[in-house]
C-alpha cells in the first residue's frame, strides 16, 4: 500500500456537493432513476466485446472533473463551447465552456489502443455528447458511451454499478474522481484528482495538471500484466 505522499492520485474533493446548476436541474429526472435500477438489476447494460476488444480490459473513465472540466458561466479560457437546446417550452438555452484536461489526447488514443474504453458519466446524453464528439470527433477512441441511466441512485451518489457491464469484474477498471461512483465495487475503482479548472483558476491556484500523465503510467502496467485488481490495490 502506497502511502498518502507516496501516491500520485490522491485526492481530497471526494464527494459532489451538487451545488452545480446542471446536477440541480436534472434532480427530478434522477429520482425516477431510482424506481429504473431497482426493477432491472439483472439488464446488462453493454452488449458483448466487439472482435476488435475481444479479450481486452475494459476501461471505464468517468467524465466531468476526470476528462474534462465545464461550467456554464461565460469564459474566455476554455477549449471548445456548445449550446443545448432547451428541452421545455420557456426555457433558455444553456451554453457551457469546456476546458480539457491536459493530455486528454493522447491519454484516449493510448488508452484506445491498449483497452475497450468506456465512458461512464452520470451526465445526460445531450450533455456528454456534445463533449465526447469533441473528445472522439471520429468515433474511434471509444467503444461505448454510458449515461446518467446507466447509473444507480443511491444515498445521494450516482453510482456506476459494474456488475451491470456483462463483463468479468476482474478485467473491469473505473476511473473517476468520485469514490462515491464505484462504492460497489471499491476494488475495481481508481480515484483520481478532481479536475476542476474554471474554480481553481478564480481562486488563483496552481493550474498545472499532470494527472493522466501519472495515470497512464499505471494503465501500461495493467496492460501487461493484464491484471487490474492488484495493481489498483496499491493506489486506494
Ligand atoms: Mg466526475
């Protein structure tokens, strides 16, 4: 086990304060979620592995605060921004600014060449999207896309239920910045620094970010190994 210091991929933000327009928005939506996982525990939420990730790991990466960071407050430091329509009559459109993680480029292409890359975001298909066509603009980085109902709702927390994927949990790895996300299954979850560009830059912090750089190090010894439940040991 790796100490505090020693491990890279610590991090204090834990937990989502949902204090954040978007999650507020779509609370109602959540509770209907709640009734959805509770009646379908046995769906299997992706189809078998294409021939071309035949054997692979599957790599489940979380979205928002891991990949990249967004807010809905106009900026002029950001990468890409889009507009969502509104979905009910009096609505305004919402526009977000989004910031990219640094390396998030190579990270995917790299990670699409060793695993079967998933997303699973707790964001709305809309949303995410819009995010992952900028990410993947020629669909060939990742292999699935998961959203907010492939999510369960439980004690406050979207959480990535893993023994929904219709994969064999010990070649199964969620990276997310919430430990919230896979307290299902702990053993198969990596918690990484939260990437919240747009508030550490209004409190004037340090806005260098190396993470992916470190986490990929961890992948490639995955990849080798083809083991991911050991090695994820180290890091939790
Ligand atoms: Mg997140």
């Amino acid at each position: 086990m790796l100490t505090f210091d020693e491990n890279p991929l610590t991090s204090n933000s834990n937990k989502h304060d949902f204090t954040d327009t978007y999650f507020k928005k779509n609370f109602f939506f959540t509770q209907q979620l709640v009734n959805t996982t509770q009646q379908d525990q046995n769906h299997q939420i992706l189809p078998e592995q294409s021939m071309e990730d035949q054997g692979k790991i599957t790599l489940c990466l979380d979205l928002d605060e891991t990949l990249i960071s967004s807010t809905m407050t106009r900026q002029c430091d950001y990468d890409f921004s889009f507009k969502l329509q509104p979905t009910a009559e009096g609505e305004k459109s919402e526009e977000y600014f989004v910031k990219k993680r640094p390396n998030v480029g190579s990270f995917l292409r790299r990670c699409s060449e060793m695993f079967e890359v998933v997303i699973f975001t707790a964001s709305l298909k809309p949303y995410a999207d819009k995010i992952l066509d900028e990410l993947d603009p020629r669909g060939d980085l990742i292999s699935h896309r998961l959203y907010r109902e492939s999510c369960s709702y439980f004690c406050g927390s979207f959480v990535k239920d893993l023994s929904l994927l219709n994969r064999d949990l010990n070649t199964v790895l969620l990276i997310d910045d919430l430990p919230s996300s896979f307290q299902f299954h702990p053993e198969n979850g990596l918690q990484i620094p939260r990437f919240d560009y747009h508030l550490k830059k209004k409190q004037n912090q340090n806005l260098l970010d190396n993470c992916l750089v470190g986490v990929l190090k961890i992948l490639e010894t995955i990849f080798i190994q083809h083991e991911v439940i050991s090695i994820i040991a180290q890091y939790n």
